[in-house]
C-alpha cells in the first residue's frame, strides 16, 4: 500500500477507485483508496 501526499490524483487512476475515511488502529481518521477489482490501487494518507 502506497502512502502519498495527494489522494485526488490517485482516485482519477481508475474508474473503480473510492475514497473512504477510516479510522486507523490508534483512533485517528485516515483516508484510504479501495479499489475491489484491481487491488493494487490501494493507497493511504
């Protein structure tokens, strides 16, 4: 998983790219790129 400093032009990679918030392990919100069919666009800020 790819971690970056600008999700927008991660999310315009592929078509099947959502961002979505998350929390992490330690309770701070974390915004993740999730692809279901290419999962190799998976990223993380």
């Amino acid at each position: 998983m790819k971690k970056t400093s600008s999700l927008k032009s991660l999310k315009s990679r592929d078509k099947n790219n959502k961002v979505v918030r998350r929390r992490d392990g330690k309770g701070k919100m974390r915004l993740y790129v999730i692809n279901k069919e290419n999962p190799r666009m998976k990223a993380k800020q």
